[in-house]
C-alpha cells in the first residue's frame, strides 16, 4: 500500500469518529436543539466525505453532489428553529 | 509536490473536523455546543474542499469548489445562528457556571418601557 493510500484510509477514519460523535450527541442530547444541531454538523461532515470521494477517484461529477448538498442541508435546521421561537412554518 | 501539499491540506480539514465533533460531545450545554462545533467543522470542511481540489486541479473543480466553500461558510453560520436564537428563546437553560447572558438583558430591557 502506497503513502497516498494510507493517508486517505487515516482520513476516512478519522471522518467516521466525527460521525460517530455526532451520533452519540443524536442519541444522548437531551433538548431538540442539541440533536439538531449535530444532525447540522453530520451533514457538513458529509459533505467533506464526498469531496474526499471526489478527489481520490477522479469522478467530477461528485462535486455537484457536494456542492448541491451544502446549499440544501440547513433548510431543516432553520425550520426546526423557526417552530421552536413559536412561530408557523409560512409565516 | 502537489500531492504532498494536498495531503496536508486535507490532514489539516480532518484534524479540526474532529476537535469540532469532541466539542460537540464534551461541552456542558447547547449554546457551548453550537459554538464549538459549527465553526470548527466549517473551516475544516473548507480546508478538506481546497485540498481535494488542488488535488484534482481542473478550472471547472477550482471554481465548484469556491461556490461550494462560500455556501458552506454563509448556510452553517446562518443556520446557526437561527438554532441558538431559537433555543434560547423557547427556554432551554444556560450552563450553570455561565456569568452573562446579554441577550436575556436584551429581552427585559424591550420589555420594559
């Protein structure tokens, strides 16, 4: 296996304890905010796994896939908050 | 070269993703949380999209990824901006140990007159 290999493999599993933390804070947090906001950081962290995808296999097209996901990822995150500052979602 | 450089660029994104998920755990409440996590995992992400870039090096993937840096910085800051605004005002508590709380002074002193 080549350095280049190594590296990405360290990278992957060090992505995979970021999720896992982010997991853990779903599971354990004790407000909705706190679970919202890691369901937040698990969408960025995704988005640094598609890149990384990207980059080591040399398909472009996913990042279209990245970039698509970093702009739509937050709508949740600001729905949820506008519900729990009392107001309707059309308003 | 390049991919020495890469690789350090992307070691970099990895290091602060994880300090920014161990914030995400350890620290005692949400606006901590909010805080530490957002941030850290936003400018890590940043630095994993240039080195991946540069790996790949076209014109077209430089540009994607500018737009796709600039959206990650404006959506995750806005979003969490709104998330603490929202959980302060539907009453979840401060840590114990915090000693100021502006925005609650805020709300009395519109309630006032």
């Amino acid at each position: 296996m080549t350095f280049f290999e190594t590296a990405i493999i360290v990278f992957f599993v060090g992505l995979l304890i970021c999720c896992a933390l982010c997991l853990h804070r779903i599971a354990r947090g004790p407000s909705a905010p706190d679970r919202m906001v890691a369901i937040d950081i698990l969408g960025t962290v995704a988005v640094g796994f598609i890149v990384i995808l990207m980059a080591v296999t040399g398909k472009a097209y996913l990042l279209d896939v990245a970039l698509v996901w970093a702009m739509i990822s937050f709508i949740g995150t600001l729905a949820l908050a506008k519900h729990l500052s009392g107001k309707n979602l059309n308003d | 070269m390049t991919e020495i450089l890469a690789l350090v660029l992307i070691a970099i994104g990895v290091l602060f993703n994880v300090s920014g998920c161990i914030g995400l755990v350890r620290f005692p409440d949400v606006y901590n949380r909010i805080q530490a996590s957002t941030k850290c995992v936003a400018v890590g992400t940043s630095f994993i999209i240039v080195g991946s870039v540069f790996l790949i090096g076209t014109i077209v993937a430089i540009l994607k990824g500018l737009v796709c840096i600039v959206f990650i910085l404006v959506t995750s800051s806005t979003a969490a901006h709104a998330l603490a605004r929202a959980a302060h005002r539907s009453g979840v508590p401060l840590w114990s140990g915090s000693i100021v709380d502006k925005y609650q002074e805020d709300i009395k002193k519109e309630a006032a007159p």
